[in-house]
C-alpha cells in the first residue's frame, strides 16, 4: 500500500509539474532533478512485475516516456531537451568534451559537467525500462525501439581495454585517459561522482551482454576481481580530495556510493557464487560495523541501509524491473519475512557462523536449489529458502552457465 501511494504521488507530481515528466529526484517541494539519468521510471516496472496493485500503468507510461524523451538527459537540468538530446537519439551516446573544450550546450550544469559515460549508461538501463512498460501495454513498436536503444551502453566500450570510455562528438575516444583519475572533480566530465573502475559494471539490466562483451566469463572474473585490488593509484589525501563520493574503497571498489552496491553480486552470472559470498561478508565486516566507521557514505534515501539489510537476509535485487534476487550470503541463522495472509518466506542457514559464509548447497522449498538466485514469486508465496553453509567454497554450486540470474542477453542482430 505503501509503495502504491509513493507511484501514485508520482504520478500526481508529473501531471501538477509544468512539464508531464515522471520525476527523477521528488522531495516534498516537487522534483529536484537531482543527479543523472531517470532511474524513477524502473521502480514502475519493478513494482509492476512485483504485482503492486492500485496503480495505472497506461496513465503513467507517457510521463516515464517523456522523461527520457523530452526533457533532456544532462545532469542536474530540469530543461526540455536539446541538442545534446539530439545527438544522443541519433548516435546512441551522449559526446564528451575533450581536456580544454568549452562548453557550449546551455542545458549542461557547470559544476556537474555531462557526465556522458554515466549518462549514457544509465539511460540505456532507463530505456529498457522503457521497452519493458511497453511490453506490458502491447506497444510493441515502442518494446522494439527502446530495447534496441538499451543497447546503446556499447558504444562507449573499448574492447582494446574492457571499459566503458568517453567518446567526442566525431566517434573518437578521448586520449590520453587514465580510467581511475581523469574527467576531474568527482571525474565528472566523464562519469558521475565515481571513475570508471565503477562505471565498467554498470550494465545490471544486461549482465549477459557484458560478460560477452569483455570475451567471457573468465576474463569478466578476472576483470572484477582486479576491480577489488587494482590500488588507488594516489595517496588517499590526493585520491580523495578528487573524488570524495568513491569512498569506503576496497581496491577501485567503492562501498560508499550506489553505483557500485550490485557489483559483489556479478560474480553469480559468470559461474563463480561462491566470491560473492566471500566478498559480501568482507565488505559488511569491513564497512558496516558497529563503531566510528560503521556508515561508508551517505545514506542517500535509504540506499546503503537496503543494502546491508538485503544483504544480511542473504540475498541482494540487482536489477529493478527483474523480478529476482541473488543469492549471497546470510549474517543470521534463520530470517523470518512476514507476509500478507500469515505466510512467510524464512531463510535458513544451517551450521551458520562467521567462518561458514560459503553455500555447500541448498534447498528451495524441500528440493535441491542450483541456482544462485530466485523469484519474487518465490518470497511473495512463501516457502524456506535452506542453504547448508559450511568454512570451504563449494565451486560447483550454482557455476553452471545456464543456472545463472536471468538478464536481458546478448545483442545478436
């Protein structure tokens, strides 16, 4: 109910706001527009495909299309859009200054910069958003636009070096480029807030396609785990001062800001479960505890509090609009979620400690689980999640290619 009254003020903002766009950033005095890309519309399609009843998809879907269509993509702007808009629709990638360039685009904020890889990537994910709303209508020439438009994430890969790279207005990727310090203040004139170690792993609609895109499995474990040891690269007064949101760092990682809490979670799509489990407690351990440094970052409405409570239950929803959860590794022996109508859905970890963080195996409802995620539908109808925990990785659990959480999947046209 709670949520149903959050969608519907929503809704009533965009039709009471000048402009009939969904809102990206709502407070109390209207919306912000705060931050980049217009992540508001995937708690629609998440709440949707979750089964929210009490809210209209058909009266909200022309405000969310709006959103990415006719306001324009630059951060911190609640201007129509424009010519940067423009290249963005046609080319599939917003373009970057190079070092010196001046600005020209008004609707640009000058201290938040375009963020043009943040941007692009975050509007790919709100694209396909976008295509997945339309899927529900039977706006089938809308599905086809938008789901081709997610892809657009894959004009700024580099396949020479595995990231995602700024690119100018002619195709060309800026050069010189150091992919942890440059793009400035909160690498802004890149990125957004964190650098590019971060923003390599922002694709959780398709993580499918990523993994292909840096030539497999392996290589996409190798490239998360150096993203979890590769060093600053500065002293931490001098990283810092030049990125003071990438914080609460475990090698390029960084626990302190959103964009990086899904990235412990990916080693469940590429066969190796078992380094989320190991990393989730690590991370807790480290950055969550009860002291002076139990709090990385800044809250930011709730997000790292979800964080460590999803976490802690065991499980993590790395895509909004998909309606599953991966599978980590629990803090408690038995979690208890009450639900509607007196059921619940209880996860229990047994020969659970401190040492036992690793998954032996597990049962979903009385029968063997392989995988290391499962369905909304599975919590919603309420059933035991059973995992036998044990202080030595079990590598054949939930490894198999076709047991791994769904996601959209390869571009093969």
């Amino acid at each position: 109910e709670m949520e149903s009254d959050i969608l519907n003020s929503f809704l009533k903002m965009s039709e009471q706001m000048p402009e009939f766009w969904w809102p990206t950033f709502p407070e109390i005095t209207g919306d912000s527009r705060r931050m980049n890309s217009n992540h508001g519309i995937a708690t629609v399609i998440d709440a949707y495909r979750k089964g929210l009843k009490g809210i209209d998809l058909a009266r909200i879907y022309p405000a969310v299309r709006n959103a990415v269509m006719e306001k324009t993509l630059a951060p911190w702007s609640g201007k129509p859009s424009g010519e940067l808009d423009r290249f963005y629709h046609e080319k599939g990638y917003v373009p970057a200054l190079r070092e010196g360039e001046e600005e020209t685009i008004p609707e640009v904020h000058g201290f938040e910069c375009r963020q043009p890889v943040a941007v692009t990537l975050g509007t790919s994910y709100d694209e396909w958003c976008l295509a997945q709303i339309a899927r529900e209508l039977g706006k089938e020439d809308d599905y086809e636009y938008f789901l081709k438009k997610s892809y657009n994430y894959r004009h700024l890969f580099n396949p020479q070096t595995g990231f995602f790279h700024p690119k100018d207005k002619d195709g060309n990727f800026i050069e010189p480029f150091d992919y942890r310090f440059s793009g400035g203040v909160g690498a802004r004139q890149y990125y957004g807030e964190n650098n590019a170690w971060v923003y390599r792993w922002d694709v959780q609609h398709n993580v499918a396609d990523l993994i292909h895109l840096m030539g497999g499995r392996e290589n996409f474990i190798r490239n998360l785990d150096q993203t979890f040891r590769e060093p600053l690269g500065k002293s931490k007064y001098d990283f810092y001062s030049q990125l003071p949101d990438h914080t609460g760092n475990v090698g390029q990682f960084s626990m302190a800001n959103e964009p990086s809490l899904h990235i412990p979670y990916l080693y469940n799509y590429a066969g190796q479960p078992w380094k989320t489990q190991k990393r989730i407690h690590i991370l807790l351990n480290q950055w969550f505890r009860n002291d002076l440094m139990g709090v990385p970052g800044d809250e930011d409405g709730g997000g790292m509090s979800a964080f460590v409570v999803f976490s802690q239950m065991g499980f993590y929803p790395v895509t909004p609009g998909i309606p599953a959860y991966n599978i980590g590794s629990p803090f408690f022996a038995k979690t208890v979620i009450s639900l509607p109508g007196g059921k619940a859905f209880t996860v229990i970890a047994r020969n659970f400690s401190e040492e036992n963080k690793y998954i032996q195996s597990a049962e979903l409802n009385g029968i063997p689980w392989e995988k290391p995620w499962f369905s909304h539908d599975d919590l919603k109808n309420g059933g035991t999640l059973e995992l036998i925990m044990g202080n030595k990785a079990n590598k054949q659990w939930g490894s198999a290619s076709q047991d791994a959480p769904p996601s959209e999947g390869e571009l093969t046209d």
